[in-house]
C-alpha cells in the first residue's frame, strides 16, 4: 500500500493501517529549526503516548550532539543506544526512512544509512506513528503491507499502464516501490497525457552507463534531453524510488 500524509503538525499522532511488516517502508521529509534542542519519533505499540515504544528514535542537540535510540515496555525504558554522530543540520530539510527488515529497523538519513535499530518488541504489535518536538514535517508517506484502501500491492506486471486517479496535482507524489534487478540496463517511466502519445515526464534510468535521461515528447517530437544529475541512485539490486512534481528520489 501507499498511505500519503501532507501538512503535518507536530506534535503529531496518527496510526499506521494494517500495521507493520518486513519490507515496509516509512519516508518522512522534514526540516530542523535553527533552535532545535531535540525531537522524536516513536512507532508505538497502540495510538496513545503511555503506548509501549518499539522504536524510539530521539536527535539531540545539547552540545554534545548524538541520536538516542531505545524502547519503553510497560513504562519501563530499555538500554539506550547512543550514537554521537548527527545526520541533522540546523536550518535545514532533511528525508529520512525507516525501513523495517527482520533485522530490525533500518535508518537512512538524506539517502546514507544512519543505523539498525534491532527489534526488541515484536513487529506485529507496532500501529501507530508519534512525531514531536523541535522540528517541521512537510510528508509521511508509508510504503508497503497491507493497507485496505492502498492502490495496488505485491509485484505490479511490467510493462504496466494505467490512469492516474484525479491526475496530477502540485505536491502529488506518485511512490514506485520496487527493486532495479541484478542485470538490468535500463528502466522507463511515462507520466503521459490522458492516452495521447505525448509524454509530460519521461524518466528513463540507464543503469550500464550511470546515467538518468529526463525529456518529453509532444506532437510525437522529443524535446531535448536532460542527462544532468549529481549521481545516478539506480543501482543494480538496489533502491526505491519516488516520483511526483517535485522531481524523483531514490527511497
């Protein structure tokens, strides 16, 4: 499933439909003030704060900088897990991910792998989101399961083709979750117009040459291509990805 959350306000609480399982993952784009002490998010085991904590994750700026993780068990906090490394920069936006494997939970800050928190409560207890503190949330999106209301599930057929519900719209984000598999040379994605032929966004990764060709094609002409990128996330056996108005990002 995809489940899509705009316009956050912190302090923020909210459960995740159908709950958690390996591969799920939880995209957050933010923004950290420049008075930032600390903030958080916990995933919980119930959609209240007494709630048991299964993840909690908690950047603290205090001079000494470090992320805290730990758990909380009917009241009771765990060992802490600290790490005096700050993926975090004051006064600026930031895309996180957990993503959930049988490890445990696997963080990534702005696309570089931060840490694994490893499970201490079971994963099928985990249904809800909180996020508080000194800190701004522009989206959350959650990625994968089961959730009832989601468009699509499981391993979508390629080539695939579809309308998109209502079209698109400033901030919409369309999520491909996916893998690039081991061996392939390239991928193309079309945002086309209505079922014309011409292509409004035309996304093409080439994944032997390292590059990501962006063009559109109207009247049945391709515009002029645009190979510019600071790298190229499509890498064999790795990365998903989202595409919308805002561009494309590698998740």
């Amino acid at each position: 499933y995809v489940f899509i959350h705009y316009g956050i306000q912190i302090p923020y609480l909210g459960p995740i439909h159908g709950g958690l399982r390996e591969g799920v993952s939880i995209y957050i784009q933010g923004s950290i003030p420049e008075n930032i002490t600390r903030f958080l998010v916990n995933l919980l085991c119930g959609e209240s704060e007494s709630s048991d904590i299964a993840l909690h994750f908690n950047p603290r700026f205090d001079g000494r900088d470090k992320v805290v993780f730990n758990s909380c068990q009917e009241g009771s906090w765990g060992s802490e897990n600290k790490i005096r490394d700050m993926p975090f920069r004051k006064g600026q936006v930031f895309e996180m991910v957990i993503l959930v494997n049988s490890q445990g939970y696997q963080i990534k800050v702005n696309g570089n792998d931060f840490y694994t928190f490893e499970h201490r409560l079971p994963l099928n207890r985990v249904c809800a989101l909180q996020i508080a503190g000194d800190v701004s949330i522009q989206t959350i999106n959650i990625i994968g399961g089961g959730y009832p209301g989601g468009m699509g599930g499981g391993m979508g057929p390629v080539p695939y083709s579809n309308m998109i519900p209502g079209g698109m719209y400033p901030k919409r984000t369309i999520i491909i979750r996916g893998m690039v598999p081991y061996g392939a040379e390239r991928i193309g994605i079309n945002f086309k117009v209505s079922r014309s032929r011409d292509i409004a966004f035309h996304m093409n990764p080439r994944v032997r040459d390292g590059i990501v060709v962006r063009n559109s094609m109207i009247g049945g002409n391709w515009g002029q291509e645009d190979r510019e990128a600071s790298l190229n996330p499509f890498m064999e056996g790795q990365c998903r990805f989202a595409a919308g108005t805002r561009g494309s990002r590698c998740l």
